[in-house]
C-alpha cells in the first residue's frame, strides 16, 4: 500500500524568508513523487517531481524538492518567499508497479507568507 | 487549467436529483480520472478510465457513475444514492504508457463545486 503524509497542515512563512513545506511517503517499491499548488476555488498545478535520478528536482516559479530515500521524504523548498505563493500545497505518490495507476494525495499545507 | 474544462463551475443538486459533472480535454490523453476533495481530507479518487469504453472504481466510488464513449470526454454522475455530495470535484487526464508506467503527469481542470439545496 501507498500512503503520503504531509505532517504541517499550516505553514507561515515571512516574504523574503526561505520556505519549506514537508511530505514524507511510504511505499512498498520505488516511489513516484509529485508536487502540485492549489490556489482558491481553482484546480490543482503540477509544480514539479520526481521519478529517478538526481535528488534535487527543480521546477516551476522557483519551487525545487528534495528527495531522501533513507528519511522516506521530498520536502518542498523555496530560497525566497513570495507573497503570490502563498497557496494550499499537495504532495502525491505513486508506488511503480504494474496495475498502480492509482496517485495518492497527501491532505495538503496551507502556505501564508507574510509581508 | 488549460486544455481541461470542467462545467459548470457552480452546481446545486435537490435531494433525490441525479446531477450529470461534465470533464472535456483536448490534450489527446488516454487516462482521466475524478477526484473529490473535501477540507482537510485532500483528493480522494472516485472513478478512472485508461481507454475508451473502460473504467475502475476509485477509493470511494459509490453513489456515483461515469461513462467513456469518447477520449475527450469523461462525465460524472453523482447519483440521489450519494448522501454527501457537497464537494469539490476534479477531474484530470495523463498520458498513460500502458501498465507499469506511473510517472506521468495528471493535469486537472479548474474543478466544480456540488451544492446541495
């Protein structure tokens, strides 16, 4: 089974400050991981992820995610916080395997930065 | 959002009403999946289809129904058996490579909100 948790449902964070928004997962194979952004009443944007490969993803408006097998985590990051990012934030996962299609979300952070 | 329309944004179902979500794409995909989304509980699948004319459940598919007669288009039914429809509902698609690949991309589109009167 495939489980992700995103320990923090709330994350404040002051413009300018670096950010971080956690996800730790659990699969039973090697793990397929995906970050997307929510804005209000809107659908999900697929920010960035990670299938194999080097650990440090980068992707879109200068988010990037680390990926630690040992800690079973892909933490999301940003050297410097815009107010604009502020958002609600999922992190997703998807064991490989013939017959997964199935992508599990995790509950979601709240990002606030904070002029 | 783009190249996935989702409509209405808006919709009110009376009770017992069978409500029909409509979920185009012109991304030529294979897959298109339905999400709910409820606070503080994330997305939950609710129904997927891979090709035409085929579908899976989800994790939570009862009191709902979905077609595939054509790639572009993968309606959603929410049914009077639903007793807790009032949701956020999305629908995305993905290229689908066929079993054993899971590292497309799902695009969504920009979601319906399901009302009950």
């Amino acid at each position: 089974a495939q489980s992700v948790a995103q320990p923090e449902d709330q994350v404040n964070v002051a413009e300018g400050n670096p950010l971080t928004v956690k996800c730790t997962y659990s699969v039973s194979g090697n793990p397929y991981l995906f970050w997307y952004v929510q804005y209000p009443n809107r659908g999900l944007q697929f920010l960035l992820k990670y299938i194999t490969g080097d650990n440090l993803v980068k992707g879109s408006y200068g988010f990037e995610a680390e990926f630690n097998k040992s800690q079973t985590s892909f933490h999301l990051k940003k050297p410097s916080a815009l107010v604009s990012d502020s958002a609600l934030y999922f992190c997703a996962v998807r064991d490989w395997g013939f017959g997964n299609e199935k992508l599990t979300f995790g509950t979601g952070t709240r990002l606030t930065i904070i002029p | 959002d783009g190249g996935i329309t989702q409509s209405p944004k808006y919709l009110f179902r009376k009770e017992g009403q069978n409500v029909t979500l409509s979920c185009e794409q012109n991304l030529n995909h294979d897959a298109m999946y339905w999400y709910r989304q409820d606070p503080g509980q994330g997305l939950r699948l609710i129904y997927y289809s891979q090709i035409v004319n085929d579908f899976q459940k989800g994790d939570i598919a009862e009191g709902y129904s979905v077609s595939r007669e054509k790639k572009e288009s993968f309606p959603l039914t929410v049914t009077s058996a639903q007793k807790n429809p009032t949701a956020f509902y999305l629908c995305a698609s993905s290229i689908d490579k066929g079993r054993g690949y899971g590292q497309e991309t799902q695009y969504f589109g920009p979601g319906t909100r399901l009302l009950v009167l």
